[in-house]
C-alpha cells in the first residue's frame, strides 16, 4: 500500500527546495536523491521565493536560524503557499533558546504548513507540554513510549487539528496525525540515533513525498517516514563488526538508494488508529 508513495517519488522525480543546516545539508541532499527525488539548497532572501516557486516542495530546517536565513524561509514559504505547494518544518531544537522560539512563533504566522516533524522533545514544546531542552536530541523522558502513547496521540491530534496541518513525531517510535488519523509506526534501529541528522534527513524525505503525492499527504508521509525507518533496519544488516558510525550513515542512505516499493511494503510496521 504505502510502497506506490515510494514509486510516484520515483516516477516524478520531484524537485525539493530545501532551506536547511550546515550541518546536515549534504546528507538531506544525498537522501532526496537517493529515494529519486532533486534536491535544492538555496537559502538566500533574495532567491528563495524564485527558486521555490520552480520546485515541487518545501523543506525548511531550523537547525542553524539566522535573521537573514529566516527572511529566506519567510519569502519561500509565502511564495510556496501562494502557489499551492506543499510545505515541511523541522523545528530544531525549538524552545532550547529564546531565539529559536522566535523564529517558530515567526514561521508559524508568516506560513502556512503542510507537516510538522520534529523529535519528542520539540514537538512536545510546540505542543506546550514542557518538553526538555536538551539541545537537538530528544529527552528519553519527552519520548512516547507504549504506557504513554494514547495520551501523546491524543495531545498531537490537538496540535494537528489548531494548526492545520500534519503533525509527527520521529524516534523509536514514530507518530504522524491530521488530527483524526493517526499512524504509529515500530521501524527502525537504535543506532540511527548515532548518526548526526537522521531527522534532517527525514524532513527531507517527507518533503520529496509530498512533492510527489500532494494529493495524499497523510499517507505519503506515512510512507517517507515508515522509509527512513526500514532504511536504518536493512543499514544495520549489512553492517560488518569493524564498520561504526560513519559506515552506518552511508549504508543508510545506500538503503533508500537500493529500496524497492515492495521492500517498503514487506517491512513496514504501522498500525492506524483515531487521534
């Protein structure tokens, strides 16, 4: 079912403007191209409103905000809702600083968007649950855990249906709503928590499946993000006993190159349920 996601990416090869970090920008670039999509970098105020309006969707990344930078994000982002296109943030580390709730609270009100993922930790802080600051890896405390996950479906549902959009969450478990629908997906492994910007690059992913299927947003990133989590998986079943961390990242991004929509569909552990 939710492999056809994966073939529609292939299929049109949408482009991905991705406003995102210095810190992960080659891998979320390597990723898109790796699942079939054509990524884009461009971050600069004055270009970004052009280049988005020539792309398919949007991925904006607060990992390293700027004033300038947000400017970039706030002219992209208008220009991608004037025109329809399907729009990603990833608030990084949000609520850690009083900076970067600045930048939210601006992104929130200048766009309008289509998903919002983030770890436990920063969507719990979105959601004004307190989440932990520490700093962009999420709180083992903040995370949802089976005793906890109807609750933290519930309160996620809420944040979807106030802000209109997609909400999710990624970790060892991962959680996506549009505040009706909720999806629990179970793929994964802990050693993608070793490896700096496994959620940048989910970010981007769902950003290139949203690109190719608009018209299904719940289920494509559903699918993108049930991807990534299958990708760590067969990452970790090639990996050699003298092979560490940055071998993993490689052979994770190799797995979504080599993913076929039936090995999506085979792997996948999802369960739907009401938010």
């Amino acid at each position: 079912m939710f492999g056809q996601y994966l073939t529609k990416v292939r299929s049109k090869n949408p482009m991905v403007h991705s406003i995102t970090n210095f810190v992960t920008v080659n891998d979320v670039a390597n990723v898109q191209l790796a699942c079939g999509a054509s990524p884009c970098m461009a971050n600069h105020p004055a270009e970004t409103a052009d280049m988005t309006a020539i792309a398919q969707a949007l991925n904006i990344n607060m990992g390293n905000p700027t004033d300038t930078v947000l400017a970039g994000m706030v002219a992209a982002g208008q220009r991608s809702n004037d025109l329809g296109h399907p729009v990603v943030l990833d608030p990084v580390a949000v609520g850690t600083t009083p900076y970067r709730t600045f930048v939210v609270e601006t992104l929130l009100r200048e766009i309008r968007f289509t998903a919002i993922k983030g770890n436990a930790s920063e969507m719990r802080a979105l959601m004004g649950m307190g989440g932990h600051q520490g700093g962009v890896d999420a709180v083992e405390a903040d995370k949802p855990t089976e005793a906890n996950l109807t609750d933290f479906i519930q309160a996620l549902g809420a944040f979807a249906k106030a802000e209109g959009c997609l909400a999710a969450v990624s970790g060892p478990l991962d959680l996506v709503t549009d505040g009706q629908t909720a999806y629990v997906l179970r793929n994964g492994h802990p050693k993608m928590e070793e490896v700096t910007g496994t959620g940048c690059m989910l970010s981007g992913l769902i950003a290139a499946f949203l690109g190719a299927a608009p018209e299904a947003p719940l289920e494509a990133t559903v699918a993108a993000m049930a991807m990534m989590g299958v990708a760590g998986e067969m990452a970790w079943e090639r990996m050699q006993a003298d092979e560490g961390n940055v071998t993993y990242r490689n052979r994770l991004i190799d797995a979504v190159n080599l993913m076929r929509a039936e090995d999506l569909d085979a792997r996948i552990r999802v369960e739907k349920c009401k938010a």
